[in-house]
C-alpha cells in the first residue's frame, strides 16, 4: 500500500473512533428528531431541571406521561385518545389519536429549549418502519392546541 493509501486508511480509521465516541448508546432518547413543525420554547433551566418542568406541566394539565428521562431530556406518552387524554389501546390510526413526544437541549447557558411534537398515524402499513407513518397532527387537534398554550406559560415565566 503507498503512503497515501496508508494516511487514508487510517484517516478513515480515526474518524471512525471519533463518530463512534459522540454516538451515546445508552441514551433513552428515539434515533429520530422531532418533525420540524413541532412547537417549541425556551425556558431557564439546564436540561434535567427543564425536563421536570416541563413534565411536571404537561402532568398538571392532564396528559399523562409513559416515559420520563431528566438526563436525556425526553418525554414521551403512550398513544392517547386526543378528546379524552386518556391512554388508548387501539390502533393508532387517524387524527383521534396521538402521541406526545418532547426533547429537551441545551442553549444559552442556564437555558433550555422545549421542542414538543405531537404526531398521528394516517394510515397502518406493515411494510414502513414507524416512525415513517407517522405525522405532525393537525394544527386544529385539541392536544395541539393544549401544547402550544402549555409551552406558551412556560416561556412567559
């Protein structure tokens, strides 16, 4: 192998080891990112103290949370009835039925920015992995309407 082959290889190698270091594996957080559309705040507080915030405040309007992790900064519900709030164990299919998910990032030091999603399924298709299937639900959605005006009191504060 010539000297330059070499340097590439073991270019390649090192970038490589550094891609695997920042990946963390042990994060609880989806492999995925929040749909662009979905509503977000930024509010005072490091990530795990604006997690606890934010979830406490989605708790004290009625969503109820299936996954709450601080040091990850994520939350997330279970498939929920969007008139009622209350868990569902049917088929995630149609405007009726949503999920919450929230990330929770640092910015500014001290500050933490809320990005909360709420989807719905259109359709079921077995072939499509899930996250494909899902969607941004629609601005009119009674649970939309709550997340924005949740995120809106928190940012006032």
């Amino acid at each position: 192998m010539r000297r330059s082959g070499l340097a590439l290889v073991i270019g390649l190698a090192i970038a490589a080891a550094l891609s695997a270091a920042a990946c963390d594996p042990a994060t609880t957080r989806p492999p995925f990112q929040p749909f662009p559309e979905a509503d977000t705040a930024d509010v005072a507080g490091r990530v795990p103290a604006a997690t606890k915030q934010l979830a406490d405040a989605l708790r004290a309007d009625g969503i109820p949370l299936s996954r709450v992790h601080p040091r990850d900064g994520y939350i997330e519900t279970a498939w929920l009835d969007a008139r009622t709030l209350s868990r569902t164990h049917a088929r995630p299919v149609g405007n009726g039925i949503v999920r919450v998910r929230a990330w929770v990032d640092p910015t500014i030091p001290e500050h933490s920015k809320l990005t909360v999603e709420t989807v719905v399924r259109p359709a079921l298709d077995p072939s499509l992995p899930e996250r494909e299937l899902e969607r941004p639900a629609p601005a009119a959605n009674p649970v939309v309407i709550r997340i924005r005006a949740l995120l809106d009191s928190l940012a006032d504060r």
